[in-house]
C-alpha cells in the first residue's frame, strides 16, 4: 500500500530541504502558487518566513488550510465561523 505522505525536496531561500506532505497538501500549493504566479519554492520560502514556531511541513499544511477556507468563506459571506 501506497503512504498517502509523500516526501519531495524543494529549495527555500538558496537552501535544499525536504517536506512530507499529503498528496492533497502538494496539490493545493500548486493551485495556490499558480494563482499567484509564483514557483512553488517561492511560496513555501514565503511560508517558512512568516511562521511562528513548528515545523516546515505543519506550517504548509495551516497555510493551505487558512487559505481554501478563506475562499470558502468569500464564497458564503453571511457563514459564521465555528469556534
């Protein structure tokens, strides 16, 4: 059986790393790069700069999630988040 993790290097900032993922994780930071006309390496050195604490791959993982759910609730406006 096939891990549903997948493990690709990428250069951030001049400096190869490697990032496990979910297929679905790689896909929409793909879509997300490509919406913004940037590589995919640019985006995630974009990422890496701007997080907090954790790790690289958890810190993708909250970016593409905030992302679709910020279109998410473009698309229904008058939806009030759960908290």
């Amino acid at each position: 059986m096939k891990s549903p993790v997948v493990k690709r290097s990428i250069v951030v900032a001049g400096h190869k790393t490697s990032v496990s993922l979910e297929e679905a994780f790689w896909n929409g930071m793909k879509e997300i790069s490509g919406l913004r006309n940037m590589t995919l390496s640019e985006l995630v050195g974009e990422i890496d700069g701007a997080r907090q604490q954790g790790n690289l791959s958890s810190a993708i993982r909250l970016f593409v999630l905030d992302y679709f759910k910020s279109r998410a609730m473009a698309v229904q406006p008058d939806k009030v988040p759960a908290q």
